[in-house]
C-alpha cells in the first residue's frame, strides 16, 4: 500500500516504482510524466504520458473515472510539485511515484531508451 503525505491543501498518495508497475499492469493507474520532452524523448517507462512540469495544467488530465492518475520525474521532485498543484486545482485522488525514473531504474523495472547509435526506440531493463 502508498505512503501518504499531508500538504497544506491535502494528501498525496506516494507509491513505490513498484506499486505503480503492479497498479499499471492491471489497468488501474495512468502514469504521468512530468519531465521536459527531451527528457521524456531520451528515456520513459512504457505506457507514461508526457504532461511537462512547465506547462502543467491540472484541468488538461485525463479523467480518474476507472483509473488512478500517477505522476513521476526524474527524482520525485518535480512530480510532488505538479501533484501539489493538483490538490490546489480540486483534485481529491492526488499521487506520485516517490524516487521517479532514478528509483524504477534502481529497482531494474524496464523502460524504453533511445539507442544512441540508431536513435530508435529499444527496451532497457537496468542492472
């Protein structure tokens, strides 16, 4: 189960690399990535949709009918911001995944890289 942490306008739900890989192969999270493009565009967890930090609206998020909306960086840091400016835009159903790409890394779960010899696409399992 998520960690959670109270802000001053509600709670987060903070989840593992872990949780967040088990509630998206089950179909109950949509993964948000918070990074520039070119971060997104060097590296990215499969499935993760691409909502820049520095354009972040809150009101431009998928719907949560059905589907818990996760959002992650690269260290966790920009990820707890944008989820703070969920809560001040109404949102109830708040969450991040704490450590970001950093910490899916670390715990060898696989992502998608680009293959700087060809620039195409490739699977990477780190470790």
């Amino acid at each position: 189960m998520s960690a959670k942490e109270q802000t001053p306008h509600g709670e987060i739900d903070i989840f593992s690399p872990e949780e967040v890989k088990e509630e998206m192969d089950r179909g109950d999270a949509v993964l948000i990535d918070v990074r520039t493009p070119a971060e997104y565009a060097f590296e990215h967890i499969r499935g993760a949709l691409l909502a820049p930090l520095s354009d972040f609206d809150p009101a431009l998020l998928p719907s949560q009918e059905g589907k818990r909306i996760i959002l992650h960086c690269g260290s966790g840091v920009r990820s707890k911001m944008a989820a703070e400016r969920m809560l001040e835009a109404g949102h109830k159903q708040v969450a991040h995944m704490e450590g970001g790409i950093a910490a899916w890394k670390r715990g060898k779960l696989a992502f998608i890289a680009t293959d700087p010899i060809t620039g195409a696409p490739r699977n990477v399992v780190s470790g």
